[in-house]
C-alpha cells in the first residue's frame, strides 16, 4: 500500500486553501485539488507491505509531536508535473527538524526515499497549462499544526482518495 505522512490542515484553513486553489485553477488550469485531499506531505514512503505498513502505524500512534505553526505567503510551481502549490517564503526550520526527525526514524525502521531537498509545499494544482504565478491572490495565512497523520493513498482506479491510518499525539 502506497502511504505517506503529513499535516492536514484544519477545517477553517482548509477552506481557505481550496478558495486559493480556485483562483489557481482560474488562472492556471489543470486538475484542482479536492479540498478533502489537502495536505502537507513530511515524507513519501511510497509501496510499503503489509507487515510494514502495521508497524509503522503502531510507530505514528505512539509519536509526540510539539505544536507548531506554517506561515504560508508564497505560491510556487514544480515545472515538471505542472504543480502549483502554495508553501512559505523562508524556509521553516521546525518543519526542516520535523522532516529530519521523520526520515531519521524512517531509516532507522529501514525505510528509503529521503529527498535531497525538502520543499515544504500544499499542492493545489497537477498538470497546470499555465504557470505563471504573477496574477494570482496575495496571501498570508497561519497554519497550526499538533499532529502527523500516517496517509494511505488509494489508487484503485477510481480518483486516488486519501484514508489516515494513525496520528501522532500531542506532546
Ligand atoms: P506533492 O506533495 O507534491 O503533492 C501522496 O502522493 C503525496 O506524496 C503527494 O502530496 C505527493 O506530492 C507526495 N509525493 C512526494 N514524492 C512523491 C512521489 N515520488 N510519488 C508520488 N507522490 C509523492
């Protein structure tokens, strides 16, 4: 099963993601975001087992997590897939220290796919026809986060639909 972790943002804020992903999708085009699928993704561990995927729940419900806040005032794109996200416009070093945190621990239970470089970002748009940044809506919004959410991406052939398996506790 193909599983991630991350931060879902909260009711109010998500609101305010999907209205920038409508004025995105306005813009830019390509395939908008369900609001229900918005997330911050901390690490992609991609397919993992069976016996795997329980350990690493049993791992995620055990986790304390300090609260911590995003600032989020910057759109972005990943010219490849056609992304178009909005993330922070200085890097975030409680997100940094949660993601080494994260892979540190990963590694140790011999998972693999650390990324080079770790760019703290909400994807709104896939496959955008346009990805000019310079129109859309200024923002600058706070996100408020006391957990990671374990996330099984369902890919079944319908629309690849999101289902947390475990969350961290707050500490
Ligand atoms: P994204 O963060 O740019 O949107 C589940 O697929 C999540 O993990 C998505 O948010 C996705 O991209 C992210 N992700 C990171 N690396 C990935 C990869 N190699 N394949 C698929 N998804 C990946």
């Amino acid at each position: 099963m193909r599983l991630f972790l991350a931060l879902v943002p909260p009711p109010a804020l998500r609101g305010r993601l999907g209205a920038l992903a409508d004025a995105a999708h306005a813009r830019c085009g390509g395939r908008r975001m369900p609001d229900e699928s918005l997330h911050l993704t901390l690490a992609f561990l991609g397919e993992v087992g069976a016996a795997k995927a329980a350990e690493l729940v049993d791992w995620v419900n055990h986790l304390t997590l300090a609260p911590g806040k995003w600032r989020l005032d910057a759109w972005g794109a990943f010219q490849g897939p056609g992304i178009v996200w909005v993330g922070g416009q200085s890097p975030d070093p409680a997100l940094a220290a949660l993601h080494e945190r994260l892979w540190h621990a990963l590694e140790g239970r011999g998972l693999t796919g650390r990324p080079a470089r770790y760019v703290p970002h909400v994807t709104l748009l896939r496959r955008a026809e346009r990805l000019e940044a310079d129109d859309l809506p200024d923002m600058d919004l706070e996100w408020t986060y006391n957990q990671v959410a374990l996330i099984h991406s369902i890919n079944d052939g319908q629309a690849v639909r999101y289902a947390p398996l475990a969350h961290t506790r707050a500490s």
